[in-house]
C-alpha cells in the first residue's frame, strides 16, 4: 500500500505542478511534492521559513499572516506535514515563489 501512495505522490509530483514538464507556469502559491530532496527554482521548502514582504508581495497578498511573521516586514511560509516513503525517505514539500497569480474568475 505504501508503494502505490509513494508511487502516486511521484506521478502527481511530475505532472501536476512541475513547472518544467507541465510547460506553464505554476499559480503562485501552488504547492507541489517533490520525490528529490530540494526545491527546484522559483520553490520554497514548506519549512515555515520568513520571508521579506517587499520583496514576495503578491505571496504575501495570498498568505498574509496565517503561517507568521510580523505583517509590516515579514511573513512565513507554511510548515508541511512529513510524508515519509517506504523506504524512509523524506519528500520534499515545496511553494511556488513565483507564478500566475490565482483568477476566482
């Protein structure tokens, strides 16, 4: 059973969200799991980590404080549960930095 839901976090992880292989840009804020052990470039680790505000404002106009972070010069980033895979490893949760910003149209 394990097997299979690693499988399935891969599969999802490579063609839901990455942005190289889904050959758009991913929505700011999307999260995806990578079956590596970091981020690619534009993603953050969902670690809870702060960041600037006037560096990430469009993040921030969709976080805001949820996660942290004093509101005037920092937010945080959303700390992820672990997912573990079988064997033990750890899969990397990550945040897309840079994006489309979300449309509710």
């Amino acid at each position: 059973m394990k097997k299979i839901l690693f499988a399935a976090a891969c599969v999802l992880s490579l063609a839901g969200s990455h942005p190289a292989l889904a050959g758009a840009q991913p929505f700011l804020g999307e999260a995806m799991t990578a079956a590596f052990s970091f981020c690619p470039k534009g993603w953050a680790a969902m670690n809870g980590q702060l960041l600037p505000i006037n560096q990430n404002q469009a993040l921030f106009s969709l976080l805001g404080t949820n996660y942290g972070g004093d509101g005037r010069v920092t937010f945080a980033l959303p700390t992820a549960k672990p997912i573990v895979t079988a064997t033990g490893v750890a899969l990397t949760q990550c945040i897309a930095l840079q994006g489309v910003f979300p449309s509710r149209d």
